[in-house]
C-alpha cells in the first residue's frame, strides 16, 4: 500500500473542560437546513472541534477547511484507499518522456454549481488564482511550477509543464481545487489584482464555486457549516446518499455523548477524549470504530537550542520515554512508531533501530555526556485544550524526572505555537505535533518536516537543518524510478532516527463514533478525504 | 451642589474613565503576543504575506499614530475586523450581545422574584429561625463559585433529573421557525408567532439564569431585609400602625416602597457586574453569548475582538454606573453612603 | 509638659481601644455563624500547612501519573477518587489549598497596603492630589475585573499567577476608595485638630491618629476580599489561564472535571466544593466582624 496523507497537524480546540469554541447543543443562529422539519430529505450531522477560518480554495489548509472544500469542489485526480491516484475530474493522463509535462483530459459531463460546463480554461485560472494570491498550499509548488506554464490546449485539455522533475507532483493535485472562472470573475470586488479585482476573495469567503458533490448551503463561521447535495454531480449518487451535511463545532465532551446518544449527531471529530469513545461504545445505537491512519504523533525536539542540541541529550530523551503507556493508556488502539514515516506505507524501512523504553540506557548516555542530575532544563510545549496531550505531558515531565532532566509544562494554544515555531530561538526544546500528509506521496512527509527551505512552520519545529537530509528528499524528488525513490526515502529514515532529531511516539489509530445506520465511511491516506460525505449512506 | 452639577460631574468622571480605559486596552492589545497578521493568515502562510498584511493592518506606526487611528476608529463605531471570523467587530458583537443581555436580564428577574421576598420574610422573622435560614442561604449563594453553581445545577437538574436541557439557548427543531428580528429570543419566539419555541427558550434559559442570579440574590436578600427592619422602626410606620391599617398594607406598600430604593441602586450595579459573571456561565452552559466570543479571541490573539469586547463591556460598567449616580442623585444623597456601605 | 499630656492622653486612648477590642471579641464570641467562618479559615489554614504531612498521597500534587488508577471512583484508598492522570484527588485539593491561600496573600499583600496608603494620603491632603488619586482610582474601578486580568494576562504568559498580578494591580481600588472617604471626613474631626496645634507630623497625624479609626472597616473588607479573590482565581483557572501543570490548582481542576461529567462526577464536584468552603468560611467571618464592628461604631 503506497500510504499516504492522513490528517495534518493542528489537534485543534478539543477540550477537556469548560473552555475552548464551544457552540451551543441547540444553536440558534445555525441556519441548518433542518433535515427533522422535513421528513423526505436526510440530514447528516456531524461536529467538528476547529473553527472553519476560510473556505477558499486558495487559502485553505487545515482539516477542517480541507474537509469543507474537497466536498465542495473537485481535484483532477482523487486518492483512493490505497493512497493510489484515480481519476476525478480529469478521465485520463499522460507524462512526457522527460517527465517534465503533464496533459490532462478533462472529463466533459461535469458541470459547475452555478451550471457553467467544466472547462480546460477554469484549470488553468485555478492555477493563477493559486499563485497570484499565494496563500495556503501555493507554497508546495513553488519553483517547481510556473503559471504560464499552464496551457489550455483546447476546451478539454490541459498541460502542465513543470520546471524540473517533481516525482511528488500527480500527488499534490488532490489540493488543486478547481474553480469556476466565470463564476468567479463576475464576483469580484476591488482588489490588487487589476482586471481580476480581488480574484473574488470576498466572494469565495461565503461563496462556493465548485463542482463538487455538495453545495455550500450557510456558514457560520465560529458554529457550523451546511451543505446541500447538488444534483447535477457528474458522478452521480449512490442510494440513500445523504440531502443535507451540517458540521457543527462543539467541542464540549460531555454535549458530544449527550448529542450522540440522543440521535441528534451522527458521527463524532476524532478528536474527542478516550473516555468520550469509551461511553459511546456502550451506547446503543452508536458504534465507535478505529481507524488507522498514517498519522504520526511527533515529539519535536529543537535540534538546534541547547541543551536538546546536544545529540547525547537527544538520544537520552528517545530512551527514557515510556512508550508503551503512552500508547495503552493514552491513545488506546494506536501503533508504535517506527521512524518518521508511518509504518503502513509501502516505502516504511523496516530496518531502522527504533528507540525503546530504557532508563538505564538514557542515564548512562546521559552520564557519559558528562551531565549530572538536574543539569538539565528543558520546556515541552503542547496544545492547551487537547486532553491527550496533556496526559503525554505529564508522562513526559515524570518520565525525564526519572533520569535527570527537569521538564517544565507551558501549554498554549494552538496560535501560539505555530508562532514559536517561526523561529530557532523561541521554538521550545520539545513539542507535541501531529503530522500526516497532506497528498498521499511520502514526500510531503520528509519534505515540510525536515527540509532546510520548509522551516520555520509547525510542521517543522525540530529544525533539522541538515545537508545530507536536504540533498536526499531534493534526490528523491528528481528520481522517476519507484524503486530507486524508495531507496532514498529508507536512507532519509535511517538517518533522522540515527540522529535521534525527534521522538517518533506513535501511529495514530483515530476514532470516531458513528451511528449505527450510517455507512460508507471510506478512509484514505490524504488529509480529510475520508470525509468526502459523497459516500455517506444512511443504512 | 445642584442636581445638574452633580451630573455633570459625574458625567465628567465618566467620560475621564472611559478615556483611560481606552489607554490601558490599547496598550494591552499590542502587547499581544503573537503576530496577529501571521494568526489571521495560517501556518501556511509565507513571510511576505505576512509582512504584507502587517503593513496593510497598519502595525508599522508609531504607537501614537496606531492610537490615534484607533480611537478615530473607535468614535465612529469602527473596531476593525475580527481575524478569526473575518467580519467586522461590531457585527460580531451585535450578533452575540443579545443572548448575553437576555441571560443577565432573566437572571436579575429570578434575583428580584426570588431574592426580595426572601428578603422581606427575612425581616418580618428577624432573628426568627427564617431569618437565620435565609441568611445561611444567603451565605451558600454568595460563596459558591458561579460555573460550579452551573455545573451542580447541570448535573443534578440536567443529567440527574433531566428536568431541564443542559446546554444551548433552543433546540435546533425551531430554528427554522423563528425569524430573527431583535437577536433577543424570548422576543423573537412570541413576534414570529412561536409558542412552543418560546416555551422551550424559557426552557433553556432557566438553568443559567438560575446559576447566574446566584450571587446576586443573596446580596439583595439580606439588603431587603436591613432596609425593611430599619424602615419599619421608623416612626411614620408606627404612625400608620397606629391608624390601623392592616399590617400586609404597611409591609408592602409603604415599608417595602421606602426599603426598596437602596436595593434598586444595588440592582443596577449588580447588572453591570454580571456583565462579567456570565462569562464564566455562558461556558458551562455553552451559551451563544459575548463570553465565549470574547474568550476565543483572547486565546486566539484576535486583538480587533479582545479590544472591542472589552470597550464595549467597560463602556456599559461606565454607563450603567452614571445610570445610577443619576437616579440616587435625584432621590437621595444620604442613599450613597448607604449603597456603599452595604457593597 | 505637653509630653507628658500626650501620654496620658494615649494612655486613655489605647485603653479604651483594647476595652473595645475586648468587647469586640465577646460578641463575635457569641454569634454562631463567625465562630464557624473562623472555625473553617483555620481548619483550612492547618490543613494547607500540614498538607504534606495529611495528604495520604503528596506525590500526586506533582510530577506524578499513574493511568491504570484514572478516573477511579471514591473509595477506602482515594477518599475523594482519582483524577484522568490516576492522581488522588484529597492529596491534590490539600495542595491546591495551598496555592488558593498563598494567591490571597500575593493579591491582598499586594492590593491592600497600597490602597491604605492611597486612600490616606487621598484623604489627608485633599486638594489636587485627593482628586488626582481618585480619578485614577474610579478609571480603575470602572474596569470589571475578570475582563481586565484576562486581557492582560494574554498579554504576558497566561500563568494563574501573571493573571493574579493583574487583580492585584485592580484591587488597591477598592481600598483607596474605602480609605479616602472615611479620613477626608475625618480629618475635621476635633482629635486631629488637636494633634495638629500639638505640632504632630502629617505621618504621624495619618499612621498614629486616623488609621486606627479606619482599621475595623479594612479588616472587615479584607476578610471579604480574600473570599471574593478567592472565586476570581477560581474563575480564570477556569476559563484557562490557570496554574502550570502539574500543579493542583482548584479551578484547573474544576474545569478539567467538567469534560468527565456526568460519569466522574467527583472530579469536579470536590475540588468545587472545596473552593466554596473555604470562600464560605471568609464570608462568613467577614460578616460576623461587620457585625461586630457595627455594633460598636454605631454605639
């Protein structure tokens, strides 16, 4: 299984008590289209525990926002379960033999929201837009690709010709969401972009130009989503697919149980606590199924702000963390992680030396560094609200108080750290990150974690900043031949769990309660496309 | 001093308070941590974008450019746009401060309906076992942390009992019924010809009233109940005893009528405090208010909205606070050393 | 000569004052609830002060998890059950008890003697500093507590305890005020007048002659305070800004039982409890000195 994405980062605002986002069980102000009132549509309803802070398809990055635009909207290609890429709104593709063009068909019975055909030309303006406003995941091809270099060869078909050659490429098409040009530019308000106004920022603020399966149906930013199925899909629709989709946010655990139990929620974030699934399990009518994921729970270390600059030191927190509580106890059903890559992917290195739990080692390594008890003082920084991480905190704290090293806790929240993470100096020396790719190739995995260029994001907080780590994934990138990708990749993971630049905790099992009469729940390795609701039935 | 003068200088005082207050939370919002362009923009952000929007949300001045542009800003109703969700201050605002007033005004109805009475009883018995008995509950009220008088009542109202529902301001099976004309549900409910929906905003509303009008209600208790005893010896009382008017008469009408006017004064005050107190159950209660919209803007470095809500909730302590030098003024300078003997 | 009149004179002064005091002390001594509220200020006191000696588990106040004991109902072992991380909830509220009194010292310590001073110096001059102090003091007033500590507080490290120097900062307030008007009436009283022709020093005049008028109605406030800073700390733990973990804050506490409810129930509902007891205790010692003192003002 070539694994891939799964769910990137940002654990969000889920709480463990009175305070976070919270809206209400019963919100007033959400407009949903309320499938009870009418009994012939079915309403869907599930919560979210992060606000939905832009749904333009330029801009959004997170899994809330993924989730709402891959609904919304639609890709050339699509992940299937497998992580393989399968065709969406384009039927079929060819490479150059350089490898350096891409020529895309574009299927013909897709049509836009607003009715307008899907044509080669919205592509290509999709393309623009993402580069001209330069916002979200523009920055993933950047160098590699230049707009002009977009061609709308005729109405169905269009042509990528990239700089260099990007293996990652097909990949990180799952986040080209493409818009409806028409739709857009008569939408504009002045802006920046002369004739293009404001390349319809505005607009696509509370407005959806899409294709996708559902259309956006009301928004309200800090409560709830809602979307409408939209007939038209040139997919089609399955039998006792769901009408409406409404996401709300609460964050409360105590209203999710309540909400689930009482049939007014159909399926839960995967980001409530582990007694939460444990209630929900006993519930009737609700079910709670784990799910793999290739999702890895780091322990970012600062390889470069004493004393975790310090390998000794690094090596002496990898072994005198108790891993296997970490993993029953607080993220029941989770898998050990095995170097920085999840281990169901295709390209996971079986052979790297993964640390285990051994005290006596990490004071030994400790020792012979010259450190004695209590030389050593480092901060762990974590999200504030999440309950896990918490636990993993004070795990933490107890086990380095074990060998010597004094652990000081600062939570914050989610905002406060991606702005410590903007440099060296403020990046605490050990810090609780998700992360999962973003497009199913294993590059994104490497690349926005360890590379040089990629520094200074949330996903990079262990500042690597290595050559030999640079010069592999810019190898791996340039190289066509699976085999001799894989070859890098697995020397990339020798050599990061070699220099002990991070923890590599576990493999996240999510969970999610659902109700019992929905089906359909499909996961795949890319960020959020296991909540595409198009496969969503009601049983 | 007249009445006039008096006003006006406490209107001056007023205005003096503002001002300061308006000082002191400008320099808090930019000493902010945090980048507030980066937070709007998202961890994907470049470093020009960031720059960029640094530049356009004018962050570059000098500070005293900053403040001026700021209260310019702020007298014209303008407080910027929320970075989170993107829309102006002020309709964020609009759109959360009714459910907020709509809680502190059924929770000083329940003080006053529950409270005062309480209070009379109180002094009718005084030193009686009711007297001794609503002073120990005046004294529970008043000690109990607001969100675990919340929590209790959740627990044992809402998950125990479930008499009442624990969270939210109406069950979503009437939002598509009811047209939002004033933000104030219990209004909105009966204009869009509602009754049911009006039935269960009461429903909804009560818990959190109940919590909120905790703290207030002994206060009013045990003022009622000095007011009463000290109005009842007066002698105009005993002189309408001496007519024989029937005791209820000259408890309700006359004792109660002169005894209530420090306690209407403590009222206004309590108002303006609860003001901050509803945060705290507004979060226990998930209640669509100011508080959580507040709070999620501190916590995510939202200056626009940290700046506005807190203006806006000093600007309504200000306010009320003038109310009510106007109304004691106007009945009794005697009253004040009164009022702030009791408080 | 005027010497030896001026003794005299304070030697019937602070006669009368320990009589009053005496006096004082009985009928506090005769009103049940005050001897309780003092009853439970001290039992608290003592309990926080031996909380490493009473606590069954004093380890789980700190760097401590045990996940196979989470959430573990009360029982003969852990009295008031276990907390998510598996630590005793009796130990942690014995601690947390400490870190509630040592914030009334930190904030009262801080707010009280300042606002004293203020509100003597205020009151004692009059003039432009009396108004120049109490304008400042009614802007600050005019700010409510809870928003204000909050803002600040985001402002710095949100720590409980930047969050209390925030407090702290607001609540000389409510002193100064208290102080100011009492001496601004004061000070045309007959006594002053006379230590003023005695030649006596403005200090001395405010520390030796006025204060002690003014220290009934301060102690009564400062009992109340401590309840009332008390319930403000509670409340911002609540909302977040609470101690570092793993400290045993009460509020913290509170509000990470509330995600557990309703099944352990306990997690919130003892540390809960345990704040009201002990602001229940000042209040009602606050009270009970009210009356106390009343009573003898009023005489």
């Amino acid at each position: 299984m070539v694994g891939t994405a799964g769910l990137a980062g940002c654990s969000g605002q889920q709480s463990s008590g009175g305070t976070g986002g919270g809206t209400t069980e019963d919100s007033a102000e959400a407009d949903s289209n309320d499938g009870d009132g009418d009994s012939s549509e079915s309403t869907f309803r599930m919560n979210a525990v992060q606000r939905f802070g832009t749904i333009d398809p330029a801009k959004g990055t997170d899994y809330t926002q993924t989730m709402a635009l891959l609904n919304m909207y639609d890709g050339l290609v699509f992940p299937n379960a497998d992580g393989d890429l399968v065709p969406h709104l384009a039927t079929d593709w060819s490479v150059s033999d350089d490898n350096l063009t891409y020529t895309f068909q574009i299927r013909e019975d897709a049509t836009f929201h607003s009715g307008n055909s899907v044509r080669a030309e919205d592509v290509k303006f999709t393309v623009e837009r993402f580069f001209d406003i330069n916002q979200g995941y523009a920055s993933l091809l950047s160098g590699v690709l230049d707009k002009e270099n977009v061609t709308a060869v005729d109405e169905h078909t269009v042509e990528f010709t990239l700089n260099r050659v990007h293996s990652p490429f097909l990949a990180t098409l799952v986040l080209l969401f493409i818009v409806d040009k028409r739709e857009v530019l008569n939408n504009t308000s002045d802006g920046e972009f002369g004739d293009r106004g404001d390349y319809g920022q505005e607009y696509l603020n509370n407005n959806d130009a899409g294709s996708g399966a559902y259309t956006l149906d009301s928004f309200e930013r800090q409560s709830s989503i809602s979307f409408a199925k939209y007939e038209d899909y040139w997919m089609g629709w399955p039998e006792n697919s769901f009408d409406n989709v409404e996401i709300r946010i609460i964050t409360e655990d105590p209203t999710v149980r309540t909400l689930m139990s009482n049939g007014e929620l159909d399926m839960t974030s995967q980001y409530q606590s582990t007694e939460t699934y444990g209630t929900l399990q006993d519930t009737s009518g609700v079910r709670v199924e784990q799910i793999p994921t290739v999702t890895v729970f780091y322990m970012k270390v600062n390889n470069q702000k004493p004393p975790t600059d310090d390998p000794a030191v690094r090596e002496a927190i990898s072994y005198g963390f108790d891993y296997e509580t970490a993993r029953t106890e607080i993220a029941p059903g989770s898998m050990q992680a095995q170097g920085p890559l999840a281990t169901s992917f295709g390209v996971h290195n079986e052979n790297i030396d993964q640390p285990t739990y051994d005290p006596e080692r990490a004071q030994q390594v400790l020792a012979d560094a010259g450190y004695s008890e209590g030389d050593l003082q480092i901060v762990n920084t974590y999200v504030q609200s999440n309950n896990m991480e918490e636990k993993m905190a004070l795990l933490f704290q107890q086990n380095m108080d074990a060998i010597g090293i004094d652990v000081e806790l600062q939570p914050q929240t989610w905002g406060t750290m991606t702005e410590l993470a903007t440099s060296v100096e403020d990046t605490p020396h050990t810090n609780h990150v998700f992360y999962g790719p973003v497009y199913p190739s294993p590059d994104t995995v490497f690349y926005n974690q360890y590379h040089s260029e990629a520094a200074e994001t949330w996903m990079s907080m262990s500042h690597v900043e290595d050559n030999q780590i640079d010069s592999m994934i810019d190898e791996a990138r340039a190289t066509v031949d699976a085999d001799a990708r894989a070859e890098i990749y697995a020397d990339i993971q020798a050599r990061l769990t070699e220099m002990y630049a991070e923890m590599f905790v576990f493999v996240q099992a999510k969970q999610h309660g659902l109700s019992d009469d929905v089906g359909g729940y499909t996961y795949r390795p890319s960020q959020s496309y296991d909540y595409w609701f198009h496969d969503y039935v009601r049983e | 001093m007249k009445y006039w003068q008096y006003l006006a200088r406490r209107l001056g005082g007023g205005v003096i308070s503002l001002f300061g207050l308006s000082i002191i939370i400008f320099i808090v919002s930019r000493i902010l941590p945090g980048n507030p362009a980066r937070m709007a923009l998202g961890a994907m952000a470049s470093e020009e974008q960031v720059q960029e929007l640094t530049r356009e949300m004018g962050l570059t001045q000098p500070l005293w450019k900053q403040y001026l542009g700021y209260m310019q800003g702020l007298l014209t109703g303008n407080l910027g746009q929320s970075l989170e969700t993107k829309r102006a201050v002020t309709v964020d605002i609009v759109q959360y401060l009714p459910a907020t007033l709509e809680l502190i005004t059924v929770s000083i109805l329940l003080t006053i309906i529950i409270g005062i009475p309480l209070g009379v009883i109180a002094a009718q018995s005084k030193d009686g076992w009711i007297d001794h008995g609503t002073r120990l509950i005046a004294f529970f009220s008043v000690s109990v942390p607001g969100f675990f008088i919340g929590i209790l009542f959740q627990l044992i109202f809402g998950y125990l009992l479930n008499w009442f529902p624990i969270t939210g301001q109406m069950s979503s099976r009437f939002s598509g019924e009811v047209t939002h004309y004033t933000g104030f549900l219990l209004i909105d409910t009966l204009a869009s010809g509602q009754l049911l929906a009006h039935l269960n905003v009461w429903h909804h509303i009560f818990l959190p009233a109940l919590a909120l009008s905790m703290a207030g209600m002994g206060q009013i208790m045990r003022l009622t109940r000095s007011s009463m005893i000290d109005v009842k010896n007066q002698d105009y009382v005993e002189a309408e005893r001496g007519y024989g008017l029937p005791d209820w008469l000259v408890t309700y009408k006359y004792t109660l009528k002169n005894a209530f006017i420090p306690t209407l004064t403590v009222l206004g005050l309590l108002y303006a405090s609860l003001l901050g107190n509803a945060f705290l159950i507004e979060l226990v209660f998930s209640w669509p208010g100011l508080a959580r919209y507040g709070i999620t803007a501190v916590i995510n470095n939202d200056f626009n909205a940290v700046v506005g809500v807190t203006m806006m909730i000093g600007v309504a302590f200000v306010g009320i606070n003038f109310l009510i030098d106007m109304l004691v003024g106007r009945v009794d300078p005697r009253i004040r050393l009164q009022i702030e003997e009791a408080t | 000569m005027s010497t030896s009149r001026s003794n005299f004179l304070d030697q019937i002064v602070s006669d009368q004052r320990r009589k009053l005091w005496a006096r004082a002390w009985k009928r506090f001594r005769s009103r049940p609830m005050s001897v309780i509220g003092l009853a439970i200020i001290v039992a608290v006191v003592l309990a926080a002060l031996l909380a490493p000696v009473l606590a069954p588990y004093p380890e789980h106040a700190g760097k401590y998890t045990d996940f196979a004991s989470a959430l573990e109902s009360p029982s003969l072992e852990h009295p008031l059950g276990t907390d998510h991380v598996g630590r005793d909830i009796l130990s942690r509220v014995l601690f947390g008890y400490r870190i509630s009194l040592m914030l009334v010292g930190v904030v009262l310590g801080f707010g009280v003697p300042t606002g004293v001073l203020l509100g003597l110096v205020a009151g004692y001059y009059g003039g432009w500093t009396e108004t120049i102090i109490m304008r400042i003091t009614d802007t600050a007033l005019a700010l409510p507590p809870l928003v204000m500590a909050l803002a600040i507080t985001s402002a710095l490290q949100p720590t409980l305890w930047n969050a209390m120097l925030a407090v702290a900062a607001l609540w000389w307030t409510w002193h100064t005020r208290l102080v100011q008007s009492i001496v601004s009436s004061e000070r045309n009283e007959e006594y002053v007048q006379a230590a003023k022709l005695a030649g006596a020093s403005s200090p001395h005049i405010m520390f030796k002659e006025i204060l002690p008028n003014c220290l009934s109605p301060i102690l009564v406030k400062v009992t109340l305070d401590a309840g009332f800073v008390i319930l403000i700390g509670a409340g911002l733990s609540f909302i977040g800004v609470g101690v570092q973990p793993p400290q045993p804050g009460l509020g913290t506490m509170v509000s990470q039982g509330t995600g557990y409810l309703p099944d352990s129930w306990w997690f919130a509902i003892f540390p809960g409890t345990a704040i009201f007891v002990l602001v229940m205790g000042f209040n009602m010692l606050g009270d009970g000195l009210r009356d106390v003192f009343d009573v003898e003002v009023n005489r």
